[in-house]
C-alpha cells in the first residue's frame, strides 16, 4: 500500500512555516472546499466538470535519490553529509510555487518528507519495486492513493521503478487523478511496452469516464517510439507537443540529449493545458564551466499549468 502523509495547512508537523503567501492564501481556499464528508469516495468515482481551473502548476522530476549529480563530486557529498539538499531541493522547487509535484528515484521517506514539509504539501510515498521509489506531493488533500493499481499482485519483472495512483481534491471539490510513473529503463522496448499496456488496462474506465487525469514521470522512452504511441493512441495528450517550444528535452543536466521525462494529461483538464517545458535552469542545471559544482541531478524537471493565464 502507498502511504499517504496529510501535513497541517498552516504549518508543517515540524512547525516550519510557509514562506510563499500565494500558497497560503490558495491552501485557505481549498480548505474551504474539504470539508463535506464522503470527499475521498467522490473524488476517486466522479468524473471532473468541464469547469475552468484555477492555475495549477505541476512539476515531475526524477530526483536522482536525493543525492545530487554527479554525486562523488566533493561539494554534493558535503550538501548530503551535511543534511542541506532536501532544503536545498525544496527551495529551489518553490521558485516556480508548483502545486503538484511528482518524483521518480525518490529519497528515503525522512528525506521526503522533509522536502514535503519545506514545501508545505501533503505527500503519498509509492513504494518500488526495486530500490526506486516515487513520491507523490501535492498543497492540496490526496484523498486516497493506491501502489500499482493492477488489481491483481505485480508480476516480478514489472514496475521495478515505480507506479502509484493518487487522487488529488481540488480547490472547488474538482477530483483530479494523478498517475505516478518511472518505467524500465532498458533499450529494449520489450519490459516497457508490457508495463504501459497494464497501466492502459488499469487506467480505462477513468479514460472511458472521462475523468480529469495526468500522467507523471521519468517513462523511459522517447517520442519517437511505438511505447509513446501507446499512450496518445489511449487518449493522453502530451502537454508538451501541445504547447511547448523547442526539443523539450530533459536529460542529462550538463547537456541535454533526449526527452523522456512526461506531464501528460487527460479528460476536462487536457483542454486547459497554458505551459509545458524543462526546467533547464538555476540549481537544476549543472554549470560545465565549474568542476566543483553539482546539479540536484541527473534529470531536469518538466513542468506544466493548466487552468487561468493570470
């Protein structure tokens, strides 16, 4: 089972402040819409209105474990040893004051919920597989949250990174499901394309429904491959191609090569997509000049927003 961690929303249960008064004033309106009761069992079975979102802005990034990249470099060690990169990470997130955010290659769980807290969001860890977990992060309620929702038990050779489904409640009571996914990295198709046609499978009635959906995460493949086709052919859009500028690629960190890193949407918010690029900058970027410094990791973010321009 995924576990899900609500935190408080004016503190963090570490008693840390917000220090963005947008997310404060945002979080006041959400509270606002959550406290009905029958909430959870609304938001994981009705589809979405076709209403207009309030902004929302939304980043998946493959973190790299938390350890900073390259990580042997002296300095990394340092910010590790010296416990500074979950705060390092968080503010660095916090520029672009996102909603919701999505990790592939998570740190341990004190690590994020650390991150979590910095942020003052709510978080749901999704266990992997193998030694590669995600972590779900959202400024609103995750109502409820589901590791690997095949219905049946994991086959062994699938999912050894990580897939989560979350269900995220809105400002405005709108449920939105949120797919956490880090696929199988391998050249060969093969391990990935049996991993996607499960998660279709799984992901169908809240496509046929109707729901406001996105797909988030490191999938391991590029545009160019019949995996991608898979997922636009069920009906995902990739909010990238549908707005964004460029190549979008979004790894590695010192020079970027290829796009494998996706916010994907579908349903009522697939129609109100604003933005979509990497996030080739700041401490997400390795400086190549400098042979002391370190980039959060080896991946840069992608980030999305849907709903009102303003």
């Amino acid at each position: 089972m995924a576990t899900t961690v609500n935190t408080k929303p004016a503190h963090s249960s570490t008693g840390h402040s917000r220090d963005i008064s947008r997310r404060e004033f945002c979080m006041a309106i959400g509270a606002a819409g959550l406290g009905a009761t029958g909430l959870s069992a609304l938001a994981s079975t009705q589809p979405a209105h076709e209403t207009t979102l309030p902004r929302l802005t939304v980043i998946a990034y493959n973190i790299y474990g938390g350890k900073g990249w390259p990580h042997d470099r002296p300095l990394a060690k340092k910010a590790v040893a010296a416990g500074q990169l979950p705060k390092r990470l968080a503010m660095e997130l916090a520029l672009y004051e996102p909603d919701i955010i999505n990790f592939s290659e998570s740190p341990s769980e004190a690590v994020a919920k650390e991150v979590a807290e910095h942020l003052g969001m709510n978080h749901v860890r999704f266990p992997s597989g193998g030694h590669w977990p995600g972590t779900l992060l959202s400024r609103f309620e995750i109502t409820h949250s589901e590791n690997v929702p095949l219905g049946y038990e994991r086959p062994k050779d699938l999912f050894t990174r990580h897939w989560g489904r979350g269900v995220i409640l809105l400002p405005g009571g709108m449920p939105l499901v949120v797919h956490s996914a880090h696929l199988y990295p391998t050249a060969d198709p093969a391990i990935r394309l049996r991993e996607i046609k499960a998660m279709l499978a799984a992901m169908k009635d809240d496509l046929q429904a109707g729901r406001s959906m996105l797909l988030m995460g490191d999938l391991n493949h590029t545009p160019d491959t019949e995996e991608y086709k898979l997922w636009i052919d069920a009906g995902w859009i990739d909010t990238f191609v549908k707005v964004g500028e460029g190549e979008g690629l979004t790894i590695r960190a010192d020079t970027l090569k290829r796009r494998i890193d996706y916010v994907m949407a579908a349903g009522p918010i697939a129609n109100q997509i604003t933005s979509s690029r990497p996030l080739f900058a700041g401490a997400f970027r390795l400086n190549t000049l400098d042979d002391n410094s370190f980039a959060l990791s080896d991946h840069v973010p992608q980030m999305a927003t849907f709903g009102d321009k303003k």
